[in-house]
C-alpha cells in the first residue's frame, strides 16, 4: 500500500475571538470579534489554496494564525504533521523559517532604514546600495518575496500580494510565484479579494464569510459550480478587469454585518437570497456535496443554477490576456539580449 503524503498544512478547528473593551479607568471586557470561528483545511505539498472573501471576514488573521504571529482562542494547526499552536518560543523560532509571509504592502513590511543588501543579508550576506523607498511597488514585491525565499521555506502565506500593485505588474508577479513554485515545491495560502487572480494561481479555493468557511473545492468546480450563495454573489459581482477598478472591493447587497455581533443560525442570512426561517435559528455545518467539496448551507442541494460562469471566464480571459503579453515582452528582452 503506497503512503499517503503528509499535508504540508492541517488546520483543524482553528478559532480567534478577540476581546473588545470599553472605559478608559476601569475597563471592561463588552464582547468578542469572532473573527475566525472553527475553521478547517488542509494545503498539499505544492499546492495553492486561496482563501477569497469580503474585508474583514477574517482572511488575514487566518494567515497569521496559520504561522503562529498570534496565538489562536482554539484549534489546532499541524505544520508537517508537526502541532504548531501549541509550541514553545524556541521550537516556534526554528519552524517559522519554513514558514514566511508576503504582505500586500511590502513597503510596510520592509524596514525603512535599512538598505535593501541589509534586509537580504539578515538571512543571506548580499549587498545592495539602496532603500526600499528608491524601488517601485513591483520591485518591492520582489524584495519582499526574495526576502521570503531567502530562508528557503516550504509554505507561503501570501497576504493580497498583488492587490496594491499596477494591473501589469499583477500578471508579472503572479507569474513569477508560479515559477518559484513550480522550482521551489512551495505551498501557498494565497489570500485575495481579486477572483480572476485567483482563478489564475489556486489549485482550491476556500470561501470565507464573517469568520466561517462556507465553501471548500477545487478551483474548477467553485468556477463552474459554485453552490453556496454567497459563493454565487461573489462570483457574479467579479469586478471588470479595467485598471480604474482595481481597489474596488467587492461588493453585495445589503450590509456586511459585524463580526462583532454576527447574525444567528447562517451568518449570511441577512443577505442572502434563498433565505428561509431555519436559516435564522439553525447554522449550517459543511457538509461534501461531492469528494472534495465542501459546503455550508441548509439547501445547497435544491438551489437555483447560477447565472454566473460566462461572467467569471470572460474576467479570466482578461488576467491571462494580461499574462501573456507578458510572456511576449520577456520573450522578446530575453531575445534581444542575447
Ligand atoms: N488585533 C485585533 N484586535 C481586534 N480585532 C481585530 C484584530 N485583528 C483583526 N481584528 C478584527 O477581526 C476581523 C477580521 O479581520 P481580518 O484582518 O482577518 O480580515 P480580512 O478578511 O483580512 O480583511 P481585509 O480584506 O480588509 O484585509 C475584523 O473585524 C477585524 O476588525
Ligand atoms: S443556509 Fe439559508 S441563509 Fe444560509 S446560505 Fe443557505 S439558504 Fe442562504
Ligand atoms: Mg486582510
């Protein structure tokens, strides 16, 4: 019997309520952001995962609980096989250089004051005249990969890696992730609110709303099947790839509520179109539409098809029409140049 392959990634359960107090002599705790509440996945050697959803559903600090930057309220995170959530300072320090991160801002991630060779050297002894502030947004991208690479990592958490930068220079650092990834064997947890990007780089998509996962697939099926509603909306509501939109958010209708005060039973009943009065009382658990996918609603089964996939190909059609006009330029330097 052939062994089955460890993940690189096992996060079983993982939960974060931050405090929220109030009063400035005696403060007092009011509540909790339930910013991450019992979620579940697992990411394969060389695999990408995007994690996709609206700001504030708790993308980010996923990542961060992913990489032990915060400790988590609950759950556990298994590195290699390796219980993470639960190790001391020391042990933390020497499995972290197998984990690194890629901000969407690397400038803030980049310590001004040192010299980009200075930045490098802390892991290599390289060295480079200049401060971050002299490169361009997708030059800082690179440092901040490089950087990144530099310790020679397994996994990535890429934190909207691309979300700040020019629509040409998306295509370019995608492409070069894919590379590295392709070189290196590395895993991504690839954090993004832009789907035509992550159409492009995940191999799974993972759906998150207020804190919950509602949908887990394969990127294929989340494409052209997606079946939770929220998943539906976010897909219908795909920006158009005009460079003038790019920091648009996307957006649904009706209010995002707080994760502070999320809504009972299905915490996307405030907005969703086939709500019915279960959805308020009872939450819906993931349950496998099909191996592999994963999804959390009462009815996914008997739900209206979307209208939605020729909208989400045509957004794809544009990234990869972006990428490879890339492909070309580079061709063509790569030509001229020798
Ligand atoms: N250190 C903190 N203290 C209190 N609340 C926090 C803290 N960090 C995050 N939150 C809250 O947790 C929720 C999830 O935040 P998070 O940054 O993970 O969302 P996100 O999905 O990454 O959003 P965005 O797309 O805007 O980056 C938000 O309501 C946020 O305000
Ligand atoms: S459980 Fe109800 S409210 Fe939630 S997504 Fe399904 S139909 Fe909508
Ligand atoms: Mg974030």
């Amino acid at each position: 019997m052939s062994e089955v392959p460890v993940p690189v990634l096992q996060v079983d359960g993982l939960v974060k309520h931050f405090p929220v107090s109030r009063g400035i002599i005696l403060r007092r705790q009011v509540g909790l952001v339930r910013a991450v509440e019992d979620v579940s996945f697992e990411i394969a050697r060389g695999e990408t995962l995007a994690l996709v959803g609206e700001s504030g559903c708790g993308k980010s600090t996923t990542g961060r609980l992913v990489l032990r930057l915060m400790d988590p309220t609950a759950g556990s995170v298994r590195f290699k096989g390796e219980e993470i959530a639960t190790l001391d300072k020391g042990a933390l320090r020497r499995l972290r250089r197998h984990m690194q991160i890629i901000f969407q801002d690397p400038y803030a991630s980049l310590n001004p004051r040192m010299t980009v060779g200075e930045i490098l050297a802390e892991p290599l002894q390289v060295h480079a005249r200049r401060y971050p502030h002299q490169f361009s947004g997708g030059q800082r991208q690179r440092i901040g990969i490089a950087r990144a690479l530099a310790v020679n990592p397994d996994l990535i958490v890429c934190d909207e890696p691309v979300s700040a930068l020019d629509v040409s220079i998306q295509a370019q650092i995608v492409n070069l992730l894919q590379n590295l990834q392709q070189c290196f064997g590395l895993s991504y947890l690839f954090i993004a609110h832009d789907l035509a990007v992550v159409k492009h780089i995940s191999d799974r998509v993972a759906v998150m709303y207020l804190g919950k996962l509602v949908e887990i697939a394969d990127k294929k099926t989340i494409y052209a099947r997606p079946l939770h509603p929220y998943t539906q909306a976010l897909l219908s509501a795909i920006p158009k790839p005009d460079p003038s939109l790019r920091t648009r958010r996307v957006m649904l209708q009706g209010e995002l509520p707080s994760p502070f005060n999320p809504p009972t039973g299905c915490r996307f009943h405030t907005r969703c179109p086939h709500a019915e009065a279960r959805c308020a009382t009872e939450e819906p658990k993931l349950r496998e539409a099909a191996p592999g996918h994963r999804v959390a609603c009462h009815f996914f089964e008997t739900l209206p098809a979307p209208i939605i996939v020729a909208r989400a190909g045509a957004a794809k059609g544009k990234f990869a029409e972006r990428l490879a006009a890339f492909e070309a330029a580079k061709q063509t330097r790569t030509s001229a140049g020798q």
